[in-house]
C-alpha cells in the first residue's frame, strides 16, 4: 500500500512537471503580448504559434492520461474475437504513409485472439511510433504474431539502438526518462509505453522488452488466445 502511494504521489509530482512547463509557455507568451499596445501581425502570429504548439502537447498529455486510466481496467474493455493478421496489417499499413522506413509485416499466427481492438489497436500504434522515433531513415521495422503457451504475442522490431536491459522495465513507467539516446518519452507524451503496458496487464498479459534480431529493440505484448471454437 505504502508503494502504491509513492508511485502515485510520483505520478502527481511528473504529471504536475510535465503541464508546468507548456503552461509556462502559454502564460509567458500572452503576457508579453498583453504589455505591446500595439502588437504587429507577425509578433501576433508568432504567440499564436507558440501558444497552440503549447495547448496541443497539453491536451496530448491529458488525451493519454484519460486513455491510460481506461486501459488500467479489465472492466472497461470491449472484448472481442479478432485475427491478428488484419490487424497488424492495418496499423502498419496505417503508419507507413507517414515514415520513410522499411516497415512489414512478419509471421502471423492464424489463432485468434479476445481483445479490446480499439485499446490494442492503440498499443500496436504506440509501439511502431516509438520504433519509427529511434530508427534511422530506411531503418527497419517488423510487426508480427506467434502463439505460445495459450497466448499471443504481438512483437514490433527494429534496427535501432536498442534498450540497455537494465531500463528495460522502468521504461514503460509513466513519464519515464532515460539517460541514454532511446527514451520512451522522447517527442510525446512520456505515457506511451505505460499504456501499452497498462493494455496488455488489462488484458490479462505483460508487455515487456528485449533484444530484436534486427539488432535493435523488441517490444511483446501478450494477449489470451480466443476461448471461441469458431475459428
């Protein structure tokens, strides 16, 4: 209990760090604006800018601390039978528009499996974006499937620097912030690895990260196989 209470005291004391700084922007901004009687178009412009980018990276924030919430329950999922195939083929069918990188889709088990697709799907995604972030151009990417011991796990790999095996658990903490160049918070939120891990514990499984062959990193989210027979 006394651990539950710091980490969330923690959580509080990051997220509270984390809105500061583009509040900071966003009341600064205006002030300076608000002292100029006589403003130019550019100088409005120019706070404009500042401001929107400001509220934008908020409102992602609070956008992810709503998801983060739902995904920590099992009873708000939306449970239903999906093949694995479809579905990873769509997110990188999805995502591949906007990346220059050499993105696939690799084995696939034909098993089905019982998910909340909305929440997976979004895991998936958090997952590609966070490959694409730390791979170079024409860098790697491989989304795939594989059934074992009663669960499904879906793995995205890549070629790029890797995660040293001693942050390989604290990154998926919420606003988790590491010394090395591979960082979970790197251009985002800071809570896109803790949903994927909240998604995958919800649904009964873990997320967890390791070594890729690519020679970079590999992120696995475990599912439960379909308990349906009509497959």
């Amino acid at each position: 209990l006394e651990d539950a209470f710091d980490r969330q005291r923690t959580f509080v004391a990051d997220a509270s760090h984390d809105l500061r700084t583009p509040l900071t922007v966003v009341r600064g901004q205006i002030e300076v604006l608000a002292r100029n009687p006589n403003p130019t178009p550019e100088e409005v412009r120019r706070v404009s800018a500042l401001v929107s980018q400001a509220t934008g990276r908020m409102e992602a924030m609070v956008e992810d601390l709503l998801l983060l919430a739902r995904s920590e329950s099992a009873e708000g999922l939306r449970l239903e039978t999906v093949e694995t195939g479809p579905l990873l083929a769509g997110e990188v069918e999805g995502m591949s528009f906007a990346s220059d990188r050499d993105m696939r889709v690799g084995e696939v088990t034909e098993t089905r499996v019982d998910i909340d697709r909305e929440l997976v799907s979004r895991a998936l995604a958090n997952l590609i974006s966070n490959a694409i972030t730390h791979t170079p151009e024409g860098g790697r990417i491989e989304v795939s499937a594989v059934e074992e011991d009663g669960m499904v796990t879906l793995a995205v790999d890549d070629d790029g620097p890797g995660i040293s095996p001693g942050d390989r658990e604290r990154i998926f903490d919420r606003f988790a912030r590491l010394d090395q160049a591979r960082s979970s918070s790197a251009g985002g939120s800071g809570l896109g690895l803790a949903i994927v891990r909240a998604i995958a514990e919800a649904h009964g499984g873990r997320a967890k990260c390791t070594d890729s062959a690519l020679g970079g990193a590999r992120f696995e989210i475990e599912l439960p196989v379909s308990g349906r027979d009509d497959h």
